[in-house]
C-alpha cells in the first residue's frame, strides 16, 4: 500500500480528486459517460483493475491476448 498525506492508495493507483473510469481485463478501454468520478484511489496509465481488485498491467489479464 502506498501513503498519501491523508489517502492510502494500493501499488500501482494513485488518489485524484476528480477520478475517471478504471479499465478491467474484460473492459481495457470502458467508455466513460461522467467527466469526473468520485474522489478516490484510480489505476495508474497503463494498468487495469485486474480479477481481484489490483491494478495490474494489462499484459499480466489472465487471458490477454
């Protein structure tokens, strides 16, 4: 897990105040129909939410063709 100041965000996310849309391993590219999302912790560019939550490069998706 990585520190912030006052947000904790696991490897590979990092905390905004104005959050897009996460890709998954089904969904790399999702079509975001909201400017900004909730406050939060998002994937980093170049890594998806993986099976278990993780952000993960999207090479190491089970599957990834």
């Amino acid at each position: 897990m990585v520190t912030g100041t006052e947000v904790q965000c696991w490897w590979n996310e990092s905390y905004t105040t104005c959050g897009g849309c996460d890709g998954t391993c089904a969904e790399p590219m999702p079509i975001c129909h909201t400017i900004c999302h909730e406050p939060g912790c998002y994937c980093n560019s170049g890594t998806v939410r993986g099976p278990d939550g993780f952000c993960i490069p999207l090479e190491s998706c089970p599957n990834h063709k």
